[in-house]
C-alpha cells in the first residue's frame, strides 16, 4: 500500500496538526486516506461508533480526510494508571494491563502482529496511508519496543517526513542528531523535513536551510510559522477530549458506558464545549450528583437495560431524577426510559418483554423493519424555534401510553414538531428521542445546556453560533490553507 509517515525530533513538533492538514489536501486531490498510529501512549481518547477507544488525534484526522474513525486506524491504546500500572487496548477494547518491563513480556510481540493486521485491513479500503509516529523515532534506549515509528515507516516503505520543533532551540542539531541515529535503511525513507513554530522573518534561516539540505541531502519542504491565532489552540481542535485536569468546567455530565453501546460520537458537541466536564461511567460505578445524566444508544437495548438492572444503574437513575437530576437518553437510551419494551418478533434475541426504567410514560415495540432517514425538524424546548437535524436509526415504534399520562399527573411534551421523535416532562428533567446527532445543532445545544446552567444560578451564553461539524470543517479547511501556503509538497504528490 501507499504510505506516508510523518515522525518528529521531540515530542510536540507539530505531527498530529500535519497529519490533518494533509489528508485534507490529500482528500481534496482524490485520495482515500486513512490515518495511522500503531501505539499511542495517552489518555485523550476517543470513542468510535462501536465502541471501541483510540487516541483522539486519529479520529481528527480521519474527520480531516472525511472517512469515519475506527479502530485500526490506532490499534495500540495504552493508558497509564497509576504506580506504573496501565491498561492495554488492541483494536479498541481492553485486553489487560500491565506495570513497567511486564509489557515487553505480556504485549509486545503480539501488539506487533495486531498493528500488521490492522495495516492489512486499511490497505483493502484506502490507497493511501498517513502514519503519526510517537515523541522521537531515534531513542535508542527504547528502539526495542518502539512500534510507532521506523518499524512502521520500513514495513510499509513509507516515505517519511521529518518534523522539527525550532522554537525548542537546538533544531539543526535535533534534525542531524535524528538522522545521525537512525538505521541506514531507516534514514534512506526520509525524503523531507518541515521545520515548525517558526517566529520572525524567514529569509533569515535561508543560508541554513541551504547548509541543511547540502549536509543532509534531504530537501526542506518548507518552514511554517508559529499560528498566531487562537484558531488553531489544542482547545480549538479538542485533542485533550478526556483532559481531567480542566477546571474551567461549570458543569458536569456522566455519560453511561453501555455494553453494547452505539455512536458515542454524539456527545463530541459536548466534550466541544470548555465550560462543560465530560465524565464516562460503568453500568456498576455510582452517579453522584451531575448536572446531567446521558443514557446513549446501544446495539442491544433490552440486553443492556438488563445490565442496568443487575448492576443497580436502573435504581441509581430513578433515585437521582427524583431528586431533582436531568436524565437524557438517546436512542436505545429513550426507549430504555420508558415503562416497557416488547419484543414479541424475538428481534434482539434476550427476552419477549422488559420493564424500563419508567421516567416517561411511553412503551416501545420492536420491529424487523428498520428505520433509518435524516430529518430536519424544529424543537419545542428547552426554546421553540430552533431548526434541528440529524437522523433516525433504529427498530421500533414507541408510543404514549395514555393510562399512565392520567395516573401521574405530570405533564408530558413533545420534544419536536414531530411528536414520534422525541418527548420531555413538565420539570425538563427527563428528556428522550430517537434523534442522533441532536447536540451537533449548535444553538438547540447551547439552549439545552442553558437550562443546565440555570439550574446551577450560572448565566446564559450564547446561542448564535455554528453547528458543531461545520465548526470543525471549517478550523480543518483553514488548517491545510494555512498549511499549504507554507510547505511545498509537489514531491509527495
């Protein structure tokens, strides 16, 4: 397969905001790019529509190349705990952990074979691969087990890009020391260097980017300056998705880790939002008092509502609508908070009727037809007004069941101006719908945590700003523009 990596001489050269630039540049010249990092060592991570967890830099820059982030595309998660203990991910789910040199031991060679296999999945369905290697690829006190750099770059043959931070200092000699330590075979694959974070006026450097590439007899594919802008911050770009030490947050939202669980791409909106914590809890774990709860869909529902149950979830959310929380599910999430769902056609295999969790009066049969269609639609609350879009995908009709309306006496509304989307109590404290991607509508977002903010005495902020996507599509257009201008890659291409 076709190949590119890009590696640095020092951790934070600048090769995750690269890699996005090109394979937006690549995308835009007809290439099917995936993005590519056998191991990351993390804990910004992100969630994949099926569930499975890679470092969030890789599902950027699959957005970036306008593909869907999956889990090869980093099939090596470790994530350190504590004393030295980290936990191990192969292709998005847990397989262990481990505690120092154990890893070499326990994981190493069979991380080597994942990655390959991997490579070999992308390879069927893209022609062209962008790889981000990891901190430096010439630390020869750990060249052994380094799986994210020259060891991908020579078993792909990948032309390599060597990436220089020069606002660190020293950048000529981390360049040369780089190429100096690497193998033969290994430094015969760099075929350009990019010099990054550049300050000042750039004529000055020609005399030694000329000496560089005389020395080196690599080419300089161009010198990028620092991005004065607020555009293109870490915040901007939300690579810290999970960042646990942000304290700018006003309010916190848990999120229920569902077995089964289905496009958690739906709260990116959220984790987008710097005032707004986002927590992931198991079914087991307890919820305290956030300021709301989010059941996500699920590939299973009546399974998962019965892990909801064992666990003691079930009772943990009734208890804390009751007193006074905000429950929103979502999906399989909104038919698990009605009374009941039927599943007499033995659609999901688990059992012909389960009681749900019983904070909305609505009851939900499961079909063998599928529905899936987008809608555009306009919302009645938290404000009305606001035009909404997104899509359906699920089996199953769901409907009031008026007896129960009458018996408790609590107002029941229409979440939509189509009544079978969606519905919200009186209080607004427990909201469902079956609409996916409800929180990327920037203003219905903004209105919804509102009504979060109020409840804590915090001010409104505004709801005149953009939907979430095209946010982020235009900070990535903007990215390869700016790029672009700076880097001459007519080589590559």
């Amino acid at each position: 397969m076709k190949a590119i990596m890009v590696v640095g001489t020092t951790s934070h050269a600048g090769k995750s905001t690269l890699i996005i630039a090109l394979s937006r540049l690549l995308w835009r010249k007809g290439w099917l790019v995936s993005p590519f990092q056998g191991q990351n060592i993390g804990l910004d991570h992100y969630l994949t529509s099926t569930g499975g967890e890679i470092s969030y830099a890789q599902a950027f820059q699959a957005w970036a190349a306008k593909t869907t982030p999956r889990v090869e595309m980093n099939p090596v998660l470790i994530k350190p705990q504590k004393d030295q203990l980290s936990q191990v991910f192969f292709q998005g789910h847990l397989v262990g952990t481990t505690r120092g040199k154990e890893y070499d031991e326990k994981y190493l060679e069979q991380s080597w074979e994942i990655i390959k296999e991997s490579l070999v999945t992308l390879g069927q369905e893209f022609n062209l691969i962008i790889c981000e290697g990891v901190g430096s690829p010439a630390e020869i006190n750990r060249k052994h087990q380094d799986l994210a750099n020259m060891r991908i770059a020579t078993h792909l043959n990948a032309d390599t890009i060597l990436v220089a931070d020069i606002e660190r200092g020293g950048v000529f000699a981390h360049i040369v020391g780089t190429l100096a330590l690497l193998e033969p075979q290994e430094r015969a694959l760099v075929k350009g260097i990019i010099i990054n974070k550049f300050r000042g006026d750039k004529s000055t450097l020609e005399d030694d980017i000329k000496w560089l590439q005389e020395y080196t007899g690599i080419p300089v594919l161009g010198v990028v300056p620092w991005f004065n802008s607020d555009l293109f911050s870490a915040n901007s770009f939300r690579f810290s998705k999970y960042d646990h030490s942000k304290t700018s947050h006003n309010l916190h939202i848990k999120i229920i880790k569902l077995p089964r669980v289905y496009n958690f791409t739906d709260f990116d909106p959220l984790e987008g939002e710097d005032h707004v914590f986002i927590e992931y809890i198991e079914p087991h774990q307890d919820i305290g008092f956030p300021d709301a709860v989010i059941i996500p869909g699920t590939k299973n529902t009546m399974a998962d509502l019965m892990v909801l149950e064992k666990t003691g979830m079930k009772e943990k959310i009734q208890e804390y609508e009751s007193g006074g929380g905000t429950v929103f599910g979502i999906c399989g999430g909104y038919q698990m908070l009605g009374h009941k769902i039927i599943d007499g056609d033995n659609i999901e295999g688990v059992c012909s009727e389960i009681e749900g969790i019983d904070l909305l009066p609505i009851q939900t049969t499961l079909k063998p037809e599928k529905i899936t269609r987008q809608r555009e639609i306009s919302a009645n609350y938290p404000q009305s007004g606001f035009p909404v879009d997104g899509y359906e995908i699920h089996q199953g009709y769901t409907e009031l069941v008026t007896p129960l309306v009458k018996k408790r006496k609590i107002k029941y509304m229409a979440l939509f101006d189509d009544a079978s989307l969606g519905l919200v109590n009186g209080n607004l404290s427990v909201w469902g719908c079956y609409l996916h991607g409800i929180f990327d509508n920037g203003a219905w977002r903004r209105s919804w945590l509102n009504h979060l903010r109020h409840k804590r005495g915090l001010p409104s902020l505004p709801t005149g700003i953009s939907n979430y996507r095209q946010h982020r599509e235009d900070l990535i257009d903007a990215l390869a523009n700016y790029m672009e201008k700076y880097l001459d890659l007519s080589s590559f291409y």
